[in-house]
C-alpha cells in the first residue's frame, strides 16, 4: 500500500508530466505515440536502456535530496549544482592522484572527498545565513558561478589531462571506480540507500524533527529552546555534502572522470525533483527516474522520433513551474491574508 503523502506526490508527477509532453509535442508538429516508443526503447527495454536510466537517474537523487533537506529546514539550496560540480572535480582529482591504493579504502576516501567539497560551499552559505542573516538563496546562486569557473577552470588547467584538446582530467584509477553489476550501476544502490537514511533521520530522530520544525517555525523553534542556528548551518551542510556525494558518485560510477560541461544541469534537475517530491525522501526516487528516463532517451528521441532534446526541458521546465505556483500562489494569498487580519485587528481596536 503507498502511503498517503507518497501517492501525493506520484500522481501529479505522472498526470502532470503525460500531459504537458502530449502538448508541447504536438504544438511542434511531433507524434506523441513515436515519442513513446522512443522513450520505451531508449530508456526501459532492455538491461541496457535501464542501465542508462539508472545512470541518468543517480546523480539526480542525490541533488534532489539536497534540495529537499534544505527545503524541509525552510531553506533553498539553489546551489547544488556548483556543490555536485566540486564534488565531481575532486573526486577525480582524489580517484587519479592517489593511486595505487585498494579498492576497499581509495572508493570510499574519493566518496568522502567529495562530500566534504560539496560541503564546505553550503556551509559557508548555512554560517552567512545564520550568523549574519544573508539570504541562503542569493548566496548559493553567487556561489554557483565561482565553483562552474573553478571546476572549468581545475579540469583546464593545473589538472588538465596532457595532450587533450578538451577540458577534463586523467581517468580516475580503476582502484576508485565504483563497479557495475550486470550492466547496472552500483551507485543507484548507493542513492536508494541515502533515500532512506535520509528518511529515516527527518521523520525519527530528534535532529530531524528539530530541523522539520524549524522549517515550519523557526519562531516556535527558537522558544522551544533549539539553536536556530545550529540547525541552520547543519541544514545546509548537509544539503551541500549530498549534492558532492552525486557528483562524486558521477565521476566513480559513470563517467569515470571529470569533463567539463559534461555535468551541466543536474543540480538544477535537482530542485525539480525535490518539488515533485513535496518533500517526502522516498518520492524523489521516481521522480529521478522520470527525469533520468527522459535524459537517457533523448538520443532516441531525437533519431527515431526527430524531437529535439530541447523539448524535454521545456517540459521539464514547465512541470517546475506548475509545481511550484501553487507554493507561490499559498504564500501570496496567507501574506495577504494575514495582512487583512492585521487590518482586521487594527480597526476593531481604534474604533
């Protein structure tokens, strides 16, 4: 049986999404139905199309976790994609400088590595938001364009792999490769798995529901007796070290590198995803699966269908935006609504 919440967030993931790519196709002049076939066929018929899935889908449920966690502390990370970027470029630095060492201790020390990169951005994000009151939001989107320049930068310059003509680093050793598992990639165990831990800290332990409730009140929290600012700055730290762990994971387990430009746009699917989610950890699983489906046929799409692959961001944009009106529209209509009782209130008292 799904769970209310969870059927919350499935079922105008699903409607949503059939519909609008129904009608953006056929406002281009494309078939839907050859569209379809050309998303079955790139992305579920066969062990090797549902490994591109997966593959497509990884790193997504990573930036869709980090996105979420923040939002459920009240925060926007919208930095997840320079936070995956550096996680992604040290840990390929990590994975082809420090060879030589077994598998069991090189994967998790570039797995660790690149948590801790995508964490130091969003704390330096978390302690300005708490300590000083700068909006998280304003911060992460300045930090995003010195961590893409950085990472284009590190991948064409000092770690530059020699004689290439295009900005990317050496391979990472096979010692720090993530395996595979019959075509299919192991990190996707990986993501499932912090999908679960994650749900399992925000709904029972008291880190998560002092975190849950801060996103609610931070008012109510802080005469609770909970360090407003501690939650904040945990809050966003963590946010940034899941969104490094996908990009590390996107280097060890699928590219096997860092290439820039190679990982454009995955943070930012990220904050699709967790909407989609509405903030339940075990939603974001499909809802990278239908991001990373869409990513994984887009080469068929293209061939067989002749959609361009800029049909599925438009339609993935447009389900961003349906999703989130509503969330804009209830905070406009209670600002307004408590405005008026403030009136309200203020009239009654001097009459």
């Amino acid at each position: 049986m799904i769970p209310a919440r969870l059927q919350a967030a499935l079922l105008p993931l699903v409607a949503v999404a059939v519909v609008l790519g129904v009608l953006v196709l056929l406002a281009d002049g494309r078939s839907p139905s050859s569209a379809a076939v050309a998303i079955w066929q790139g992305a579920f018929a066969d062990r090797a199309a549902w490994g591109a899935t997966l593959e497509k889908a990884t790193p997504l449920v990573f930036s869709g976790l980090a996105v979420l966690v923040a939002l459920r502390a009240g925060l926007f990370n919208i930095g997840a994609q320079g936070q995956l970027l550096v996680g992604s470029v040290m840990a390929a630095y990590a994975g082809f400088r420090l060879s030589g060492l077994p598998a069991a201790v090189h994967v998790p020390l570039v797995l660790a590595v690149g948590v801790a990169a995508g964490a130091l951005p969003a704390l330096l994000a978390g302690l300005l938001k708490a300590v000083r009151g700068v909006h998280e939001v304003i911060v992460t989107i300045m930090l995003n364009t010195v961590l893409v320049n950085l990472t284009d930068w590190l991948a064409g310059g000092p770690w530059r792999e020699p004689s290439q003509p295009v900005s990317r680093t050496p391979p990472i050793a096979p010692s720090a490769a993530i395996p595979r598992l019959g075509g299919l990639p192991l990190g996707f165990v990986l993501a499932v798995a912090m999908v679960v831990v994650s749900w399992i800290v925000l709904e029972r332990t008291t880190w998560g529901f002092r975190l849950v409730t801060m996103g609610r009140n931070p008012h109510a929290a802080h005469y609770a007796g909970m360090s407003v600012t501690w939650v904040t700055i945990a809050a966003m730290t963590v946010s940034g070290a899941l969104a490094g762990m996908g990009g590390a994971v996107e280097t060890q387990g699928v590219v096997g590198r860092f290439e820039a430009g190679f990982n454009r746009g995955l943070g930012f699917d990220g904050i699709t995803i967790a909407l989609l989610a509405k903030g339940a950890p075990p939603a974001v699983i499909p809802a990278a699966l239908l991001i990373g489906a869409l990513r994984a046929s887009s080469t068929q799409l293209q061939s067989t269908a002749q959609v361009p692959p800029e049909i599925v961001d438009v339609v993935l944009a447009i389900v961003l935006l349906l999703v989130a009106a509503p969330m804009l529209l209830r905070r406009i209509l209670g600002q307004r609504a408590v405005a008026g009782d403030a009136l309200a209130v203020g009239s009654r008292w001097t009459s």
